[in-house]
C-alpha cells in the first residue's frame, strides 16, 4: 500500500511552504518562530534543495553545491538558525586560476584583489579603488541598464585578462555573464571581497540535520515526500493548496519552487492579470549546471593543490564557451578531511555550467556517453593538477541539468533561478493574489546559499505582516485532515 506522508497532518495552517531550499526553510523557520502554525512541504525525500549531498558505498560523501559563500552567511545563520551553525562556517583561502592568460593563488578578498591589479595586471591604484567603490556602491534601487560588459569596459577597457579574472568565479558563483545588469556583478562581488571565501566545515548534510532539528524545535511539520500540486484561491485571496491530492487549507503560501512554475503550473495564468503575464513570458531562467563527483579510496591522500580551482583552456572569458557542452572551463572543489572532521576522506566535485537543451533531447544511450565523456574529459583536465587522479578514485558520476531537473524541479534544471526581470515578477505577487508570496533564487542577486536565505527573511517579514492584517477575521477550526 502506498505510504501516506501526509498523515496526522492538520486540515488548516496560517502558512504553507512550498518547498525546503535554503530560502523555503529560513522563511519557515522565522514564521514558526513568529507564531504562525507552518506547513513546510517538500516533494523530495531529503531537504535543502540544491543545498543538498549525496552518500556512496565506500564511505563517500558529496556536496552538490558547497563550494564557497561570502562571510554575510555567518550573520544570516547566527541571527536566523542558530550560533552553533556560525560557528561552523570556516574560511577557505586557496582560490586558484589557471588559464591561458595567467596563473595565480589569491585569498579572495578585497587586499589581495588590490594587490595583485595593481602588481599583476599594472592598473593604476585610482582606477582599481574607483572600482570597488562603484561595485560597493550598487544596489538595489540603481538604473539597471549598465550591463557588467559595459563596466569593465568602462574602468578596464580593452583588458580582457582582467575581466576574466573578475568575472570567471562570479560566473560560477550565480551564474551572471557580461551581458547582464552591472548590479547583479556589484552586489555579488561586493560580497565576496568584504571578507573572501567561505565555506560550511561538518558538510550539506550536517548543516540540513542541524536546519531540520531547528525547525522541528520551533514548530514546523515538516512533509518530505510531498509534492504541492495546485494553489487555490478563492477570489483574489489564497485558500489551501493540494497535496499528494489532498487539499489542505491555509491563509498564505510561500512558494521556494521556481517563479515561473508557481505562477503557470501551481496558481494558472488565468488567475493573473494580463498584463501581469505578459511581464512573465518575458523572464528567461538562468543557465544550469554539469558536475562530476570524484570520490577518492579510503586511505588515499591527495596533496593540497587549493580549495578551489578556476581553470580554463579558453584563449580568454567567453559565456559561450563556458556554457558549450565541449567543456573548455571547470571549477574544481577539492574537499580535504578539514571539511568533515573525523572523517579523514578527500573528495573532488567539477562544476561546469551548461546548457538543458543540450541535454534534455538526448536519447538514453547518447545521454549515457556523453556523460561518460563529461567524465572522462573531466579526469583528464585533472590529472594536470593531481596527476595520479585515475589511481586514487573508487568512485565516478555525473549530474547533468536534467538530473537537477529531477531532484529540484526547477525548469531546464536552473541553477540559479531566474534572469534580473524575474524578481520584479517574484515580488509582485502578493499584488496580484492576496496571501500569495515567492522566495528563493530568482534575479540573479537572490541566488546562491547567501542570497536566497536573506530572500527567505525578507518574505517572511512579508507574509508575517500579512497574516497580522487578517487578525480580526474569525480563526479557523484546526482538525487531523487524516
Ligand atoms: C551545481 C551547483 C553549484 C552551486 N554552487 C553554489 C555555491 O558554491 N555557493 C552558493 O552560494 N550557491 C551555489 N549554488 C546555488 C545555490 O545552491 C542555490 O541558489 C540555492 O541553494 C537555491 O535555494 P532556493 O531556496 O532558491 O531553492 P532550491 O534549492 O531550488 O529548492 C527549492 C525546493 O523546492 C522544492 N519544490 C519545488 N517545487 C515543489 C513542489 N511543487 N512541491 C514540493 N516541493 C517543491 C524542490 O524539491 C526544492 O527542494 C549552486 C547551484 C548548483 C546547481
């Protein structure tokens, strides 16, 4: 008999969440701790999302997407989770570049970035502080026509070794290129040089036992295995949502699923102005992602060649060419014992980004090589760094934007949400349907662990003045739906 997972659920909560990434666990959290009775529905066996791991025979432990975060994550976990979460975020200080252009180790932050444009690249002191400062100094409020292309051009022109420096890791870090808004490379950017690159020391895994034990604590019902499959509405208000095809009412829904799967395929576009609809077929998703895990044998070490590794065969920086399936550029994650204390095992992860449509129309023996390729080219491109990689491996594979597909449901295996256009269209939606909230990587600056947890606090300071406006209405009867 099929497993009721919505059992001994209640037949009313003020909120439901749809979904378990970092940003769809952070706004339950805040909500349960507010006050409000929380539903956190997650169609997936595990949580976290894209923030998740995966365990092998062998012992082998690996992180999807745990490569590095800006220092504002210590702040965000110690006021919104907990100190003990804070306390385990660690630094990581061998960030690496190896490309036709140059070579060279930096820590990452805003000293050693100085340094090495003035020394390295010979641009002058001015130009170098001028532009931290107009990178600093965007926000959120700024004209969004200056492209990222523009601003290089404007304070490096024609330096193309150091755009590729400046841009190759944030390209990886939320999947921007130099065609979208200024801002979305400022904002990023800005983070990263306040204090450089960080990471979570215990790995995904303890970090979603320790976010889950938290929300448990504060009140959550937590429904793993639970796909939301419609939002209803009464009116122009929010009603319940459907779930494993039970209905369950509730007086908001924070959706963490993807902008334009929430408004087409949960709430339907007849329920939305046209207008409306008309600004959300003009939202392009963001670019997905190719890895390939290398688990290394119990008892073999292998030498420290930095924590992450940017290298690239391109002759310089071209979004085409990182994104083409002939893969020229690769960030290398290499995680040493360090990383899971006690565990004493070393782990690799290559991160490309990529393409659906160069998946998804592969037939299932096309697809099998060509991530056997992926693999294989993968090894090779290694084996300059770590040269006896093929000796030390026990375990091999690939994800591909289509296995991002299955486990998050994120159209074409998004990344990183949406394009800038969509956070308008993320933050209008309470304008269009009372009670109905969105939160989770979207427009580029809302992307990422940092980016969609933060988004997560501000939408359920959000929903909780929502919620407080309806106080006068009668409260409603709450009953085990099942
Ligand atoms: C390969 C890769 C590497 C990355 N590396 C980094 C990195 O090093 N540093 C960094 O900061 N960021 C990184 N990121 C990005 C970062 O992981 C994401 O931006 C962030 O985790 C997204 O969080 P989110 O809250 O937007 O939601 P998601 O992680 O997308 O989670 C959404 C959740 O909603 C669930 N869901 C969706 N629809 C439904 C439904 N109808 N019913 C029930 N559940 C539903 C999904 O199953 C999922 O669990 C990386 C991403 C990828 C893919």
């Amino acid at each position: 008999m099929k497993r009721n997972w919505l059992k001994g659920a209640n037949s009313y909560y003020d909120v439901v969440v749809i979904g378990s990434g970092l940003a769809g666990m952070t706004a339950a959290n805040m909500l349960a701790k507010l006050g409000h009775s929380v539903l956190l529905a997650e169609h997936h066996y595990n949580m976290g999302g894209l923030a998740t791991w995966f365990k092998r025979k062998g012992g082998h432990i690996l992180d999807i997407s745990l490569h590095g975060f800006p220092s504002g994550m210590i702040k965000t976990f110690r006021k919104y989770w907990t100190k003990e979460m804070a306390n385990s975020i660690i630094r990581l200080k061998g960030i690496r570049f190896d490309n036709p252009q140059f070579k060279l180790v930096t820590t990452f932050d805003k000293v050693d970035f100085t340094n090495i444009l003035l020394e390295r690249f010979g641009i002058l002191k001015d130009v170098v502080d001028d532009f931290f400062e107009t990178a600093r100094n965007m926000n959120f409020y700024d004209e969004l026509e200056m492209t990222t292309r523009e601003l290089f051009e404007k304070f490096f022109p024609g330096r193309k070794d150091v755009w590729r420096f400046l841009m190759e890791p944030i390209t990886y870090a939320n999947g921007s290129t130099l065609d979208d808004p200024a801002l979305s490379y400022g904002i990023v950017f800005s983070n990263f040089m306040d204090k450089g690159v960080f990471t979570y020391q215990g790995g995904t895994d303890d970090l979603i036992k320790k976010m889950k034990k938290e929300l448990i604590k504060n009140g959550v019902d937590i429904r793993t295995h639970c796909l939301v499959e419609k939002i209803h509405l009464e009116g122009k208000s929010v009603k319940g949502v459907k779930i494993n095809g039970q209905d369950i009412e509730c007086r908001s829904v924070l959706s963490n699923s993807n902008i334009l799967s929430t408004i087409h395929e949960l709430v339907g576009d007849e329920k939305f102005s046209l207008e409306f609809i008309k600004e959300v077929k003009k939202v392009r998703l963001n670019d997905s992602s190719c890895q390939v895990y290398i688990g290394i044998k119990r008892g073999e070490k292998i030498d420290n060649v930095g924590d992450l590794l940017f290298t690239s065969v391109a002759e310089e920086y071209n979004t085409e060419k990182i994104l083409d399936k002939h893969v020229t550029s690769r960030t290398f994650s290499f995680y040493y014992p360090e990383m899971r204390p006690g565990l004493d095992r070393f782990a690799i992860v290559s991160s490309t980004n990529a393409r659906f449509m160069d998946w998804a129309n592969l037939s299932e023996e096309e697809y099998n090589v060509e991530k056997e390729n992926l693999i294989e080219s993968t090894l090779d491109a290694l084996e300059k760094y770590v040269p006896d990689i093929r000796q030390k491996v026990d375990y091999l594979e690939a994800a591909t934007p289509k296995t991002f597909k299955r486990y998050t449901l994120a159209p074409a295996g998004t990344s990183f949400g949406t394009k800038f256009e969509g956070l308008k269209i993320s933050r209008d939606l309470p304008k269009q349907i009372n009670g109905l909230y969105h939160s989770g990587s979207v427009g580029i600056i809302m992307s990422g662990w940092l980016g969609a947890a933060n988004y997560g606090v501000i939408v359920a300071n959000e929903v909780d003045k929502f919620m407080r406006s309806l106080e006068h209405e009668p409260k409603k009867m709450v009953h085990a739906s099942v």
